[in-house]
C-alpha cells in the first residue's frame, strides 16, 4: 500500500523549528508553517490565537522568513509549505516573498483567500472545498503544486469529532475530473479521524491540534504524530 502523507501545521515562533523536528520524528511527511496574520477568515480559535500570539511576540514576514531559514537547516530534506494570507505578499510583493522563502528553504506556498486565477506565476499548493464547482475544481487541479488540498468542511478549522459525511461524495468529485494526490485538512484532530480520513484521500493535514498540543513542547508533539503517522500506516 502506497505510504499516506501526513502533513503537519504550526504556527511560525522562535520554537518552531525544533517543534517541525520533533514531529518529523513523529513521522510528519510535510511541515505547513504558518506566517500570522491579522484578520485570518479561514481560521478557527485554536490558529487565530496562535496568530494573535505570534504577531504580539513581533512573528512579522522577515521574522516568520527566518523561522524557514532556520527549520530548513534541521530538516533538509523535508518539504516546508509556508501557509498564509494574500496580503501579506500584498505588502511584501509576490515575487520577492517567492524569491525570499524559496532561497530560505521554502519547498511551495498556500495561501487561503488567493483564488487560482490571481497571480498564476506563483506556483502554490491549490485548495478546494465543499462549495467548489466542478471546473473550480479541475482549475485548481491543473495549477496546483504537487498536491491538492480538500477543505473537508464548509467552515473554519478547528478540530472536530468525526469527518463529515459529506467528504465521501466531495471525493468521488474531485476524483472524477483529476489523478493529483489530494489531501483532506480541516478538523482532522485525532488518530481516528486521520486513519478515515487517509482510506478516502492520499494524505492528511492536521492543524488546530498540533498547535494544542506544541504548547506542551516537542516530546508532546512528537508522541502525538506518532500516533497519527500510525493510523495512517508506515
């Protein structure tokens, strides 16, 4: 059986890199760092008070660069998404964030509120949801970098109790009109959950918990992949 990926968010902090090191330990495919951002619509409280957090302790664009500068050199060899809002490379200008994070260790990009027609000669991570029409979706499949990321609810993150059943049917959609690896994220807070998740997609994202749980610190963190990466099999 072809390996599930697993892909784990944090939230870009001086600690951050050693949190991305302990959950590659724990089995992380993919580290989604996240760039903090003032008014982030697609979050849940979990990442809005993180992102509140991190813009308090001074985590702006320049400092949130060397966060990935400073992962890429405990980790070399696995990819490093930074995740975050189009006006943040608004302000610090689209092809100098791309040159900047790439030369920093940047392996792709996601951002949440940039819809697939805008700025195309940034190659990124594509994203789609349950609202997401038919050609919205094999847009997103045509430009999209490596993977494509399934927004598994109509909502925000946050971690939740069980997949929705709407995830079955989003699937046999997407899988309908294209052959990219795709991702579930949103509300996937648990082993249980992760091991659903993976029988319908190619990989998972966890978010909301991971950043729960790295408060505690890197051993937490690392125990709490471990235990993801096991559902999903090695």
């Amino acid at each position: 059986m072809t390996r599930k990926s697993l892909v784990i968010y944090l939230m870009a902090g001086p600690e951050t890199p050693e949190l991305a090191r302990a959950a590659v330990e724990g089995g992380a495919d993919v580290i989604e760092l996240g760039f903090p951002f003032s008014d982030p619509l697609a979050e849940g409280p979990v990442i809005r008070r993180a992102s509140e957090l991190a813009l308090a302790r001074g985590m702006r664009t320049h400092a949130c660069l060397d966060v990935v500068a400073r992962t890429r050199e405990l980790l070399p060899d696995t990819p490093l998404v930074p995740m975050t809002y189009a006006a943040i490379l608004e302000a610090y200008g689209y092809d100098r964030f791309a040159a900047d994070a790439r030369e920093r260790g940047a392996s792709s990009f996601i951002l949440v509120d940039l819809p697939v027609e805008e700025q195309p000669a940034l190659r990124r991570i594509q994203l789609v949801a349950p609202t997401s029409t038919e050609e919205r979706i094999r847009a997103a499949a045509a430009a999209t970098d490596g993977w494509l990321y399934l927004v598994s609810v109509t909502g925000t993150t946050g971690a939740r109790t069980e997949l929705s059943p709407a995830l079955p049917p989003l699937m046999e959609r997407v899988r309908a009109v294209t052959d990219v690896p795709v991702y579930i994220g949103f509300g996937i807070s648990n082993a249980k959950l992760a091991r659903a998740a993976g029988e319908l997609a190619d990989g998972v994202v966890v978010g909301s918990r991971a950043v729960e749980v790295a408060q505690d610190g890197p051993g937490p963190l690392r125990d709490f992949v471990a235990s993801l990466r096991d559902a999903l099999g090695t």
